[in-house]
C-alpha cells in the first residue's frame, strides 16, 4: 500500500496523531482486519512499536481489537473514526476544564502567584510588553486586558473584527460594565453586523467609523494592544498583534481617538 505523504501529513494534522499512527491506521483502513504483523509490513513501522501504535489508537477510538487468536484489529469507517474522536476531544476538554477550575482555590495556584508576584517586583512596567502570533492568542489577550480593567476600555476594530470579538469578548466586558468601567468601542456599521453592534449598545457605546480602517485597544490609559495586519488579507493562524504597556503611548492616542470619536455616528 503506497500512501503519499503529503496525505499521511494532512492526517497527522487533523487528528492529532504522529507518523507511526497514520501508518498503521492507513494500511488497516487498506486491510479492514489484519494481524500487528501484518500490518507492521504493510505500514514499514517497526514490529516492536506496532503493539504499541495499535493500543493506542484503540483507545482515541479508531479501531477496535477483535477476540480469538491470533489477535486481529478492526478498522472502523471514517465517519465513525470522527464522532468518536469528536466525542473524546469534548470528553477530555472537560475534565481538564474542571481540573483548570478547582485550582482556583488551590494552594498549587497561591504558590505560582507569589512566585510570580514575587519576580513581577524586579520588571520594569515598560518591559511588560510583548508579540503575540494567531488570533486566539491575540484575542485570549484582549480578553485579559478586558478582565483586568478598572476604568476605561476603548476598542478600535473592522466589521468583521466586530462579529468576531462578540463571542470572545462580550462575557467579559459584560462584567467590565458591572465593575463601571466606561467602555467605547468604533467599527463601520454595515447591514452584517448591525446586530451584533446592537448588542454591544447594551453594555458600551457604539459608534460608526465608516471608512476607518484600524484595530486596536486602549485599558486604563495604560496598556495598548494593536493588530499590525488587515484581518482581510491574513490568515487566522498569521495574524499578529503588539501589547504594550506604556502610559505616554497610551494616552497619546488615546487623546487622538477623543478628537475622531465626537465625529463618529452613533448607531441607531
């Protein structure tokens, strides 16, 4: 069985598997039951790892092991192969979620904060400063940067950015508002998004910059954080942002927004 690799690699990818696994899923897939010998030859994985390989992925649900002797191995439909990796992703991601969640009154999470309390002292507020690749790493950032406001946060973004940022963003400044923090937020306002700007009306306020092109984010007159690309000609996993912590930068175009912002059209 000749599998090229340029599809071997795509597998890899997609289902979160290494080099071995799609081998031998491959040459079982070929077979639809086989021996481990059998497909230690067919895949060219090593007979001493293919035990090993097949034990694995019967446990993330591709295949299934077959009673009687010698032992043979099953191989399951692809549709099948994705529910049930669909299914076991979700499985895992809350019990690490719920994991992740009783730290919080964990002394393992008191001990990482002093630690880091206790290094934060020696770094110099202008360091704190840094590049972020890929938009949910950018907008897990923002999403800090919104949970840790005390008194103001201006949003600067295009259409899209608008939609997209009402999933991640909206719980948080949800909260924000709450806290009474005065939140701004500019975008072109177009028959897509009206909606979505609406909703944000309900805890901000929301203006048309019609014609403006820019993304960025202003917190407490401190902190900046600004995308250096067009979110329409950059891949997702390309984007890029820059955070700054920088009080003169800060309110330097923070007092520059002041001027554009008594021109921006309120929505309706």
């Amino acid at each position: 069985m000749i599998v090229k690799e340029e599809f071997l690699s795509r597998l890899r990818k997609i289902f979160d598997l290494n080099l071995y696994e799609v081998k031998v899923w491959t040459a079982l897939l070929s077979r639809g039951t086989s021996t481990a010998g059998e497909l230690s030859s067919i895949s060219d994985v090593p007979r001493s790892r293919t035990y090993d390989i097949l034990e694995s992925l019967e446990k993330k649900g591709f295949i299934v092991m077959k009673l009687g002797k010698p032992i043979k191995f099953v191989a399951l439909k692809p549709e099948e192969v994705i529910e049930r990796v669909k299914k076991n992703l979700l499985v895992n991601a809350r019990e690490k979620s719920k994991r992740l969640e009783k730290l919080k009154g964990d002394d393992v999470l008191e001990e990482l904060t002093s630690i880091f309390s206790d290094g934060i002292k020696f770094v110099e507020p202008t360091d704190l400063s840094g590049a972020l690749k890929g938009r949910q790493n950018i907008y897990n950032h923002l999403d800090m940067l919104v949970r840790e406001a005390q008194k103001t946060i201006t949003l600067v973004t295009t259409a899209d950015g608008l939609s997209r940022k009402l999933e991640c963003l909206l719980p948080s400044i949800e909260k924000a508002k709450k806290r009474g923090v005065t939140i701004r937020i500019a975008a072109p306002i177009n028959e897509s998004n009206i909606k979505v700007a609406k909703d944000f009306a309900r805890v901000a306020e929301v203006r048309d910059v019609e014609g403006l092109r820019a993304r960025f984010m202003i917190i407490d007159s401190e902190q900046l954080m600004f995308m250096l690309l067009n979110d329409e000609d950059v891949h997702p996993t390309y984007d890029v942002g820059v955070w700054l912590n920088t009080e003169f930068f800060a309110q330097a175009l923070e007092s520059l927004f002041e001027i554009a912002w008594k021109n921006f059209k309120q929505i309706k």
